[in-house]
C-alpha cells in the first residue's frame, strides 16, 4: 500500500479501481457518508446526476458506482467502485467526499480512504490526521495527466458541510447550495462557478500516519491477500489477471487460455434501459448455460461461474446496449464480516465460524426478485461439472428479511437482486465441553448429541431451553445403552425450563433433533420461583413448592387453546401427574410432596398459551359417598364405604377416556382402581379422577 500524505498524489491504473472510505466503530461517534463528484476541465458538475451517494448509486455513464456500507473488525465501510477507463471524455476528475452527521469530522475515529485494483492489491491510502469542526470533507480526487490517472489526497475541510462543498463545484438548487449527504435530488441546477485547478504537488512516499497499522487499515480489500483470505488459500483457486471485454449489441466472447479451470466470478455492466443475457457456450457454441438474465436500468452484477478444463470457456451476450463483461478470480469477492450493503447482484465470502446470513430486502412485492445461494469449493471439485454445486437457501419477492444458516467458512454467498438490500452475518457461539461444564451453558447449532453435567449431584437440576427448530423437533435423554426417551417436543414449545438429573444423576447425556441453534442452560434451584400462591404464566416453566400437600387448581386463559399438564418430581426423582387442563374450566389435582415438604412442579405448555396455577387446601376436595359426579380433572374424598361403584364417562371425543387413581395421606397416587368406564372396586378415601369430561360415580343397580 502506498500512503500519502496530504497534497500528494500518486499514479493510479486506468481500469476498474474500488475505494473504501473507513472510519471507527466507537459508541457516540458521528455517522459518516461518503460520495463522489464527477467534476469537468470547468470545475464544476453538469447536474445533480454528477453527484454519486447511498440514495443515488449509480452514474447514469456507469462508470462510478456507490457499493455499500460494511462493517467489521471494529471500523465501518463505505464503498465506491470507479471504471476510469469508462470515464466520460468530459469528465476530468472524480471527487471522493465524505460528510457526517451528529457531529464533526474531527470526531470521527481512524477516518481514511484507500483505493484497492479489482484483486484486492492495495494502490492508494490516505489517513485524516487533522480534521478539527468540519462537517465534510474532500478526502481525495482522481484525475487525469499525460494520458493516465492518478489519485491526489486532498483533505480540504468545509464547516458548512456537504452544502458547501457541493456548492464549491456548482451543484446548487435556486442558487442556493444543496446539502446532498443524504444522495440528494434525481437532478438540480449547475451555477457556473470556476474553482482553479488544484496545484500537483511532487511525488513524496511520507511515512505512514502515526499509530497507523495494518491491522486497524479497511475491514475488507486491504492488503494483497487479506480481501477475500490468505494468500494461496486453496478454496480462493489460481489467482489470474482480470480479463476485460467491451461491445456494444450482441457479442460473441472467447475468454483466453491464462484462465485456470475451476470457479471464478463474472462481472457484467449493462448502461441504459433495456434487455441483456449471458449463457456459457459447449464446443458446439449451442447454448450451455444461462448466466445472467436481466432488463433494468444500468444492470450491473457479479456470480460465481466456472472455466471447464475440457473446453474454451465462451461467452454468448445478447445485449440492447453497450455493456463490460469482466472475468476475476475468486479473491475479488467483497469479504463478509458483519454487515455490508449493496445493489443487484454481488458475491461475498465468509470465512467465520457457522452462523446465520440475514438478508433485509426492501422491495416491492410480486416486482422485485431476490434470491440467497451459497458455495463452497473444494479440492474434489470436478470443474468439467456442467452446473456448480450452488446451494439455494431462499428466494421470493417483495419486502422481506430472511434469515438462511452459513456454514463453517469459508463460503461464498451469492445474493441475487434488482433493488438494495443489506446482508448481516451473525456467528452461531458454540458452548460445549470443558468451558459449558464450568458456565452450564451448552450451545451450538443443528441436530446433536450432548453430555450436560450436573453442577449439584445429587439434587435435580433445571434446565432452561431455546430451540430454533427446522420442522417438528424433539429432545431425548439417553439411558446407558442409547436408548431415547422423551424429555422435550413440540407441545413443550420452543423456549422454557423443565426438570433434568431428576435423581440427581451426575450427567445425562441429550440428544437434539429437527433443530437450527439451541442453548440449554442449568438453572441453580435457588433461581427457580417459588410457587406460594396464585401465580400466572405462558409456556413451559418450573417452580418450588415447600409446604403441606395440597391441590392444584390449573386453568388456560385463553379461549380454544389447550392448557398445561403439570407434574410433580419428587427428591429422590420419583415424579406423577397433577393434572391436565383442558380450556379454561379448572382442572384440580394433588399436589403430592415428600416427608420433608417440599417437590419440583413442572409446566408444559407451548409459548403463547398462557396459564394459571393457584394452590388449594388439601380439604377444600369435595365429598360425598355413592353421588359424586364432576368435570374434567378433579380430586374427591370418597366418604362412603369401599365398594364396587360405576364410573360414569360422558365426553363426546373418542379419544379421551377416564381413570380414577387413590392417593395416600401425602396425596401421592398409589393405585389406580379404574382405568374407562364401567363397575370398579372404588375404596374409601381421597381419589384423583383424570378426565377431560363429565364423570359421576353411582351405586351399581
């Protein structure tokens, strides 16, 4: 990288050239915007459609384009793609702006710009060591001497922001100078004003700026090799020179031979309104492939394609306008850190951990088409395969944010569009082994199998869950032989907290299945609610109860949805059900504790049914001999004495049926003494009836 300092200039290639203009992520910082200014032999701009930012990103020649924010490594990015070659004969400089807002230039951290080849290898940098109460400033200008360009770092302040600076170049609005940080008007006046040449200043190759490092340099395309991944990675494939070619219509295009076979990426331009395609040719120049197909205004885009090792790669264009069709190695791919934005179609790399891409996609419904592909290369990729091996994650239309998972880097992202959009990677944190054991969170991503350690031995511990499930999921224990049993499933709902090492087990080993991420956290006992009266809820839960035996009522407050199941679990792991509630009809049950008083009570319920659990006297149970009869789940004292008693069952739906249970002192189920509808030995005491329906008991005739 060549760094200069203010007022000097260096030479710059005629061709395709990207700028970054960077500026620290640091909390309360101003915002920045950057922009460019296609400036005439005048001095001045010919319109507001000179004038290239975030709103207007697209020269109406094609030859500057505004490419998006990024961000990562600390730093945020704003991109410009220049085509120098393509620069209109009347345009004799090309202006690199940046503005800020909620503050001055002065405050923004590690502000500098850097110019990078389409390779990724550094040309220019220029670092702002000086900005004090402006509120933009002209960082640097490319322009044209002896038949070539070069690039001069400028870092002239305006205290009146974008308006004067753009009103120092002749864009203005009734006379007045507009302030375009934002991307400004589709068009606005030209005032002739002259602004005299800048001086060229004698080449000089100053050190760089102090506490300057490569390592705090741009988050993406800063250094050859560190754009896209080490240099010499193998997923990156043979590096090459760009290849370039230019028409106008129809056009045939043999690609040459110093092309290595493998992936490589295809940019295509398209100026103006109108229709243009790309198909990959065979031997025989039939039609292949289709590459690209698109009708829009100054279409513009990049996708992964691939030269055959059997056969010349050729290009077939049929086009309305002129158009540039380049061909580059895969390290010119736009690296993906954080966040970037973007317009059409672009390419990224991911070399992070696996994880989630979010794309925002603002676009008009049944209008604008999006679409998520990725790819990984390998060394056993054939490269005479007709098709790459892209995979579709998600597609559509219209105004939307989808969330598809990226696997372990590095990958290549593939977004397709014909509107703006912004892609966000958010790294999936796995937690397993040593450091979960000691934190108790165990997280990762997709189906696996896990040893959770319990902190406490001997005591039961709570475990609290989020799951992000791909279709019906389940979650299973497995006993020492790998055989599954339930611990988790739909019905529990995608978050909540439920018993684990219910005999105190000193690990157990779970298995997750039809999951995207997943967290299970161990919950201490003394963080799990006590349960000491009315309480309410939504969702699968756990709570204390120290006390007495006692009956529980529980009920859903929700109208047509079902309600909990709730269980008790014992010290020693031994566990039963208190009740079921069906709707918002009570459902009352025993709540069955130890001799020391106390016991676990769980809560199954899906996230949005919400709930109510309230503890009742042990003798609030209604009694009565041979002419008991109820509703739903239910818990009598049977007065009468021990006799053979018809149990009546009067629910519509078949597939709920009825049993009668007798409970001990403690209210713990013991026995059950009638398992449908019919004649029953029913003894006498406290009896658990467990039906959604109608019930009665009545003396046999």
């Amino acid at each position: 990288m060549t760094y200069i300092a203010k007022g000097t200039n260096t030479p710059v290639p005629t061709g395709p050239v990207r700028v970054a203009v960077v500026w620290g992520r640091t909390p309360g910082a101003p915002s920045v915007s950057a922009s460019a200014l296609l400036v005439t032999p005048a001095g001045t701009v010919r319109g507001g459609g000179d004038l290239v930012a975030l709103a207007n990103p697209r020269h109406m020649s094609g030859a500057v384009r505004h490419a998006g924010r990024a961000e990562g490594a600390g730093q945020f990015a704003e991109w410009l793609e220049l085509d120098l070659h393509t620069v209109e004969p009347g345009v004799d400089r090309v202006l690199v702006a940046a503005s800020c807002a909620g503050g001055v230039m002065g405050a923004v951290p590690g502000l500098h710009v850097q110019a990078l080849a389409p390779d990724a290898t550094p040309l220019a940098g220029y670092a702002v060591t000086d900005a004090g109460d402006e509120t933009a400033l002209l960082l640097g200008e490319f322009y044209r001497r002896a038949g070539g360009w070069r690039f001069r770092a400028v870092g002239q302040g305006y205290a009146n922001g974008f308006a004067g600076l753009a009103g120092d170049f002749g864009l203005v609005r009734d006379g007045t100078p507009e302030c375009l940080a934002s991307g400004g008007p589709a068009s606005a006046s030209v005032a002739p004003v002259q602004v005299p040449p800048s001086p060229v200043a004698p080449e000089a190759a100053p050190p760089r700026p102090a506490g300057y490092t490569e390592q705090v340099s741009v988050p993406v395309d800063t250094r050859p090799g560190d754009a896209a991944g080490p240099v010499g990675a193998p997923y990156l494939g043979a590096e090459f020179p760009v290849f370039e070619e230019r028409g106008n219509g129809d056009g045939m295009i043999d690609v040459p031979s110093y092309i290595p076979p493998g992936p490589l990426i295809l940019e295509l331009h398209h100026r103006g309104d109108g229709y243009i395609n790309v198909q990959a040719l065979a031997d025989d120049d039939r039609e292949s492939e289709s590459i690209v197909t698109a009708d829009m205004a100054d279409f513009r885009c990049r996708t992964i394609t691939r030269c055959r090792s059997d056969r010349p790669l050729r290009f077939d264009v049929t086009a309305d306008n002129e158009w540039l069709l380049r061909v580059l190695p895969l390290s010119a791919a736009r690296p993906l850190h954080e966040r970037a934005e973007g317009f059409g179609h672009d390419v990224f790399l991911y070399t992070g951990t696996r994880g989630d891409l979010v794309l925002d996609h603002p676009g008009e419904a049944r209008k604008d088409f999006y679409a998520v592909y990725t790819f990984q290369p390998g060394p056993t990729d054939d490269p005479n395969v007709r098709f790459l091996p892209k995979a579709l994650h998600t597609n559509g239309f219209g105004n939307v944010s989808e969330t598809v998972p990226l696997p372990d880097g590095p990958v290549f992202a593939e977004i397709e569009s014909y509107g703006s959009w912004q892609v966000t990677a958010r790294p999936t944190v796995v937690v397993t082994g040593a450091e979960a054991e000691r934190s108790g969170v165990y997280q990762d991503r997709g189906d696996a199998t896990v040893t959770v350690v319990n902190p406490a031995p001997g005591q039961p511990s709570v475990l609290e869950y989020t799951v992000a499930p791909t279709d019906d999921f389940t979650v299973m224990w497995l006993d020492e032989y790998d055989d599954p049993y339930p611990l988790l499933q739909d019905s529990d709902g995608t978050s909540g907290r439920t018993v684990l090492f219910p005999r105190g087990e000193r690990e157990t080993r779970i298995r997750l299945e039809g999951v995207e991420d997943w967290t299970l956290r161990l919950v201490p006992l003394d963080e799990v609610p006590e349960l000491a009266g009315p309480v309410e809820g939504d969702g699968s839960a756990v709570f204390r109860y120290t006390g007495e035996p006692a009956l529980l009522a529980a009920r859903c407050l929700a109208e047509g949805l079902s309600g909990p199941r709730v269980r008790c679990v014992q010290p020693d792991g031994r566990s039963a059900l208190v009740t079921v509630a069906h709707g918002q009809r009570p459902a009352v049950g025993p709540l069955w504790v130890s001799r020391a008083g106390h016991c676990l009570v769980t809560v199954s319920s899906a996230e949005g049914t919400p709930w109510r659990l309230e503890p009742l006297p042990a003798d609030s149970a209604p009694a009565g001999g041979a002419d008991l009869a109820g509703w739903g789940h239910a818990v009598v004292r049977h007065t009468g004495p021990g006799a053979e008693l018809l149990v009546g069952h009067g629910h519509d739906d078949r597939t709920d049926t009825i049993e009668v249970w007798r409970l001990d002192e403690r209210l713990r189920p013991v026995r059950r003494v009638a398992d449908g509808p019919g004649l029953a030995p029913v003894p006498a005491g406290t009896l658990h009836i467990r039906t959604h329906g109608r019930w009665d008991l009545g003396a046999a005739e």
